[in-house]
C-alpha cells in the first residue's frame, strides 16, 4: 500500500498508510490577533474506506526551525494508528 514515512527534526513520527481511503498530512500556523503566542502543528490521520472509520497516527506542536520530512513509500505495513472512531452521521 501506499504510506507516508514522517520524521520530525530527524527523529521518525510514525510510518502511516490505508490500503483504500483517504491518508493525509495537516501542518497549520496560526498567528492569532490580539495575543503575541502562535502556535504551530502537524496531524497525520485519514478515513478508511468502506468502513467510514476516521484514523489519526500522530498529532504534535511545531516551532520555529522544526524540520518535517514526508516520504511517500510502498509498504507491506504500516504503524497501528493511534486513534480510531466511527465518522459520525452528518
């Protein structure tokens, strides 16, 4: 299956892949008016197809001079997901 190896200033997050679905990676900044703190990230989860499950690997905070790798590779097998719910109806 398709997966995406994560590292994070050199240090792997996790090795995340769904074999039919959708797997993504969210990195955010959010710089907020008013206050001086902002406050970085990065999420790695997906939504595994037929079952409607939504999964989540890993989520961490960034900063300034952090380093993120994403190297889309073929594997076997993939890290067990941290997370796992039922989408909700909506």
């Amino acid at each position: 299956m398709r997966a995406f190896e994560i590292e994070l200033n050199g240090k792997e997050l996790c090795l995340a892949g769904i074999g039919k679905g959708i797997l993504g990676v969210t990195i955010n900044w959010v710089a907020r008016p008013r206050r001086s703190d902002e406050i970085g990230g990065v999420a790695v989860g997906g939504l595994i197809d037929p079952t409607k499950r939504q999964v989540r690997w890993t989520s961490r905070k960034l900063h300034i001079g952090d380093e993120l790798r994403i190297k889309i590779v073929e594997k076997d097998a993939v890290d067990k997901p941290r997370r796992l719910q039922r989408k909700g109806l909506g």
